[in-house]
C-alpha cells in the first residue's frame, strides 16, 4: 500500500480535533492512512504535485464514530412508544413484559440474515451523516444462539457497508422471561457461558452491561466484568441511567473504556472515572426519549477532565434515533455541552471510548476516515436540525 500514489484534499477548513481549527489547510491521504495533515501553506513539496481535490474552503473533520448502539435488533416498539405518551413510565413497561423483552421476542424469531436485512436502513442513515465507525451490542437474544447471532449479524455489517464495526457482548443486558426471578442462575447458565463462546470466534471487542433495578445489579455486573478481565476483554457498563446504583464506581474499579448514560452519576463518580482514565458515553437521545430530567454531572466530568463522548444508543426503545448529527444538538441543548466537546465527543472522544487509537483525529499515521462538510465553522454542525450538510464521506482512504 505504501507505494500507492497520494492524494490532497486541500483548501480545506481542517477541524483536526488536536489543535485549533486552520482555516486553509490540507490533508495527504495514502495507503489508507493520513500521511500529512496542516496548512496548505506548509504542504512539503513532495505533495505538490499529487492527485489534488479542491475542498472550496469546506469543513473537514474526521469521519464520525457511533461508539453505543444498538442497532441489530428484530421488530420495533411503536406500540410502547404509544403506551409510553398514555402515562406508562419505561420502568411500568418493562415489567408489564414489553420493553427489551419483547424486543428479544422479535429478535429470537429473525434469521441472521433479517438482523443485517434490518440494520442496514439505519446504518444508511448513519453513513450518510458522515460516520465511518459504529460500536454494534448484543443484548436482544438472551440465549447462547441468539446472543451470538446478533453478534456475527453485527461483524457482518463490514461486508455489506464501507464501516468499521467494534462489537460489545450484553448478554447481561436483562433477564429473559425464563429465568424471571432467577437472574445469577440466568449468569452462570446463558451468559457467561455465550461470552465464552462468543469471545472463542471472535465475535467480541468488549463486555457491556446494563447496571439498574430493572436489570443487573453491581454484583452481578462483577461476575461478568470479572470473566471479561479473564478472557482479555475490555469492559464498559449502562450506569446510573435511571438511578444511583452505583455502576459508575464499579465500572471504573475495572478500569472501564467506558460508563455510559450516567445521568445519575455524582461527583465521587467522575473523580473515579477521571483516576481510571474511563469516558463518560452521553446518550441525549435516550433522555430525550424518556422525557428524563435529571442530567448528566456535565459540570463535574468537565472539572475532573473526564472525556465525554456522544452516541445515538439506536435501539428500539428508549432511543429511535439514527443521526449522530441531532445527538449533537440535543447534547448542546439539554446537556449544554458546547459544539466543541460535541464535535469532540463523535469523533476523539468517541474513539477513546472504544479504545481505539487510529482514528477520530486528523493525524499523521491513523485511518484516512473523514468527512467533508457544506459548512464553514464547526459548530454549525451541531446548530442545524434536521439538516444534513455531509459533502464528502472518506473511508480508509476511499471516497464513499
Ligand atoms: N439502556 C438503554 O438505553 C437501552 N438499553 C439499556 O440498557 C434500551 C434498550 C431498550 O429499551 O430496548
Ligand atoms: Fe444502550
């Protein structure tokens, strides 16, 4: 790949997430990685004559990343949505046996090739605005099959689309009817024994949970973080989205990537996030959608410098959403955060929150994955609504 020929995207408006913007910058792509990235008026010589695209001043960023979905699921929850604006909160659904339960229904009843028949719709949306790597759970099936299913219909993704797709096992995600009452034996029965399974093919970059009353408590949670530390595996843990269980504290025990939701998280909790270097994975959409009202200490990840990251949660419940774009806005609306960390939270952050290294910024050595934008400043991006100003999708180099 080396010797493969470069190309500049240049006059461009370059958001490289390390540094301050540069207005008329350029960025050499090659063999499927940055190979130069700053002023145009800096450009070696060596590039001067190479493939030259002429960005007209447009906004370049790196391709954003999805870094919490769920977005292979079967069936969909419209009628709970209805239930749901009757008065039902999501906690009285959820043990009226709709909510995530009836999603495994649909979910179990799909072939493997209907979950990626399924997700793909909504990766397309996600693509069109600009994403090039998408975080994929398990979580909908609740047995060996099923778990594992979801998890090679998510690998499957890569083929059908230009993406790169980073997998998280949730098995422990919520009980199955058929061990209702008996969630350790629901443990030690389906679901450490799928993440073995999952983990033996491949199928697993990281070990996910959802840490609530309507679900796993810490306890369990650690049986499942302590198989994941034995297989090698990367943890991250659903904390503190509906109350104060303490998930948080004990995600960054293990040294999590990442606590996601944490709108009831407090203080102590990012003072222990910031010390084990775990981000804090915002998800408005699904706060939006619960008609939440209690927000994420925002103030306190910021003291702590605790990154935070943005993500749809696209799944069929409490986040039916599939723009990174309206994430964004909906993050500086009723999180406050500014278009900045917005920016930063779908694209550097988000990589961090993965525990990925080559991607998310613009620089010299990591994946040519951008985007190029019909905007002049950055935070337009998160201003709009509803509005996508995507020009340019560049994926390993490719433009796609
Ligand atoms: N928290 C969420 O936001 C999703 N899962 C979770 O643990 C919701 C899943 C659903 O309602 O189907
Ligand atoms: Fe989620």
């Amino acid at each position: 790949m080396e010797s493969e020929a470069p190309q500049v995207l240049g006059n461009a408006h370059l958001a490289t997430m390390t540094a301050p913007a540069t207005p008329c910058g350029a960025v050499v792509l090659r063999g499927g990685r940055i190979e130069w990235a700053g002023p145009e008026s800096d450009l070696p010589g060596a590039f001067r004559t190479a493939e030259r695209h002429d960005l007209q001043g447009r906004l370049v960023t790196p391709a954003l990343i999805d870094c919490h979905t769920h977005i292979v699921h079967g069936g969909n929850r419209a009628r709970e949505f209805e239930m749901r604006l009757e008065g039902a909160s999501y906690e009285d659904v959820a043990r009226a046996g709709g909510g995530i339960v009836s999603t495994v229904t649909d979910t179990r009843a799909a072939s493997e090739d209907a979950l990626v028949a399924q997700a793909l719709p909504r990766l397309d949306a996600l693509l069109a605005e600009g994403v090039a790597t998408l975080e994929v759970k398990s979580g909908y099936g609740l047995d060996v099959e099923t778990e594992l299913a979801m998890l090679r219909a998510a690998r499957r993704l890569e083929a059908e689309r230009p993406v790169r797709v980073r997998t998280s096992f949730l098995g422990a995600h919520a009980v199955p009817a058929e061990y209702t009452g008996r969630p350790d034996d629901y443990l030690t029965e389906i679901c450490l024994p799928a993440l073995r399974k999952a983990h033996a093919e491949g199928l697993v970059d990281a070990v996910d949970g959802f840490c609530e009353s309507i679900a796993f408590s810490p306890d369990q949670i650690a049986r499942v973080f302590t198989e994941a530390q034995t297989l090698g595996l990367p943890v991250k843990l659903h904390a503190e989205q509906l109350s104060h269980l303490g998930g948080t504290a004990l995600a960054a025990r293990f040294g999590a990537l990442s606590a996601d939701h944490v709108e009831y998280a407090q203080a102590d909790d990012a003072r222990a996030m910031a010390a084990s270097g775990t981000a804090a994975v915002l998800l408005p959409g699904a706060f939006y959608t619960l008609h939440e009202t209690q927000a994420p200490p925002v103030a306190a990840f910021r003291d702590h410098g605790v990154p935070m990251a943005l993500a749809t949660d696209c799944n069929p419940g409490s986040s039916p959403m599939t723009s990174l774009l309206l994430t964004m806005n909906m993050a500086c609306t009723l999180f406050r955060l500014t278009p900045d960390e917005a920016l930063q939270g779908v694209t550097r952050n988000a990589a961090r929150a993965l525990g990925l290294t080559d991607c998310g910024r613009i620089a010299p050595g990591l994946r040519a994955d951008l985007a190029v934008w019909n905007v002049e400043q950055p935070a337009e991006l998160s201003y709009r609504i509803g509005f996508n100003p995507l020009h340019q999708r560049w994926f390993g180099g490719r433009r796609c």
